[in-house]
C-alpha cells in the first residue's frame, strides 16, 4: 500500500526518530499497521490524513502513552521505553490537540512545571531548600523566562493560565514542553482553531525552533500550513502510511485526494471497520485519562 519517495537526507543528518513497524491494536481491531517513520535532525515532517486515520494513536504510540502492539520506536538509536516521563527524559516531548494547561497555575509555573525532568535535586533536598536546591531553583527559573520571551509571553508570566487567549495557551503549551529540553518535538494539531495571523505566528515559532537543532514532527489538518511548513510529509489512511515525501509529491498523489475526499481506493476498509477502530481509540483514551496518577505520566 505504501509508496515511499521521500528526499534521501544529507550524509552527515542523524537519525533523530525512527519508528519501525508500529501497529496499535484495540482487541481485534487495528487502529494503526506497520507503520515506518523517520525523523532526522534539523527536519520538520509533517504526518496527515482524514480523520479516524490513526495519527494521534500513533503519536501515542511514539511517546509512551500507548505500548505498540507490535514494532519499535528509536530516539537517536535507542529504543523508547514504554513510559511517558521516561521518553521525555530520554529528549521526546509533545504537544496535545486538547490542550493540557494547568489552569490555575500562572505562565511562569506552567513552564517550570515542564523543567522537572532536567532538574537533579531530590526530595530532601526540596525539604531543607539548601543553597544546592536554590541554585536549581533559580536556573529552572531564568530557563523558564528564556522560553517565555522566546514565545512572546514574558510580559505574562505572572497571568493565569486559564485567563490567556486560546492562541497564546497553545504557544504556553509549546513553551512547557521546549522545557524539558527535546531533541525532538511533536506537535498534535498546533493550529487548530486559530485565525490566519494566529496559524503564521506558529509557523515562524516552528521554523524557530528547528533553527534552534530541534527536530519536529507535526499533525496538522491546515494544508497549507504543513506543506508551507514540512521538508517531508506522510500520508496516514485508516492507519496504514498511504505515501511519503515532499510537498508536491503527496498533492499530486491522486489517492490522497481520493482519501481527503471520502472516496475509495483499492484496500480501503469498510464504513463499519472505520467506525469500529475509531470507537476503540476513543474508549482507550477513556480509560487512560480515568486511570488515578495517568495525568503525571503525560
């Protein structure tokens, strides 16, 4: 099913993600099959498809919020253990299409909150707050103000959370995860529900932090953002990769227009195959996000 024609990177390009075979099962259903991605450093790829085409699943499958069924995900030559903190440790973060701001937390705080991975004292030291903890502390915090002018929310710092406008609490969202110092950066739908000045400002934000070595992977449903945007692309269909490559390559590919446009193509599942997988991812991230201490994993 998969056509593969993506752009060979330079010689001297390390691989920063590479994701082999992935498959996300629910029961007898597959939510996302055998799919191959690779991520080098300084590239921005993009990953589409309708919805229901399994990108999100996969992205938790890329993060440790899902365990795959069968496959393995690689950062920079390690595999990825199955625990959420533990791949943004190992230098993976993300960013949600919901967006998970601790509302009633200032700027600032929500920004520290994303430092603790990369932050070395422990529990007693934290009780006594000795000069060792107070040097953490105040590093964490000039960091923290670094990224908040970074995104252009210094002025904010002391502002709720809750109380900013949807498009500088996707900004936020992005600032707490560049906290935790990534190597690579995956962005679920960064522009969604944003205005056209909006959706340009996080296009220079992105191409800001590539700039800065970050590598990215971003889903995103605004064509011409992601192809304005991606050195790659690929094409998610029902969970399987459908095609990858440049930006002409993938609209010019006439079975991603078939797919974005509803109509079949040959192996297409059924109607009733694609409600069933979309129920099943919908009733896993149900029971994650009911499951006590899961929120700390993310």
């Amino acid at each position: 099913m998969t056509t593969d024609t993506t752009t060979q990177a330079p010689a001297s390009s390390e691989v920063v993600l590479d994701a082999r075979g992935v498959t996300m099962r629910f029961g007898g259903l597959t939510a996302v099959r055998n799919v191959d991605l690779t991520v080098n450093s300084g590239e921005i790829v993009g990953l589409i498809g309708p919805n229901g085409a399994g990108k999100t699943t996969f992205f938790n499958c890329l993060t440790g919020l899902y365990i795959p069924t069968e496959g393995e995900v690689r950062y920079k030559g390690t595999v990825l253990p199955p625990k959420s903190f533990k791949v943004t440790a190992a230098g993976v973060a993300r960013t949600f299409q919901n967006i998970r701001l601790f509302a009633n937390m200032t700027v600032l705080e929500n920004v520290l909150v994303g430092r603790h991975t990369r932050t070395k004292e422990g529990l007693w030291s934290a009780l006594v707050r000795g000069p060792g903890f107070k040097r953490a502390e105040k590093a964490s915090e000039e960091r923290a103000m670094e990224l908040l002018e970074f995104i252009g929310l210094a002025h904010k710092r002391d502002h709720l959370a809750r109380n900013l406008p949807y498009g500088e609490q996707r900004k936020l969202e992005i600032a707490r995860a560049l906290a935790s110092e990534p190597g690579l950066l995956l962005l679920d739908e960064p522009t969604a529900g944003m205005n056209p000045q909006e959706t340009r400002a996080t296009e220079e934000l992105v191409f800001a932090i590539r700039d800065q070595g970050i590598a990215v992977l971003v889903i995103e449903h605004d064509m011409r953002f992601i192809f304005n945007l991606c050195d790659r692309v690929a094409v998610l269909v029902q969970g399987e990769k459908l095609v990858e490559g440049d930006s002409a390559t993938v609209q010019g590919d006439e079975r991603v227009v078939a797919a974005y446009l509803g109509e079949p193509f040959e192996g297409a599942p059924g109607a009733e195959e694609i409600a069933e997988v979309a129920a099943a991812e919908a009733n896993a991230d149900t029971t994650k996000d009911a499951a006590p201490g899961k929120e700390t994993d993310r």
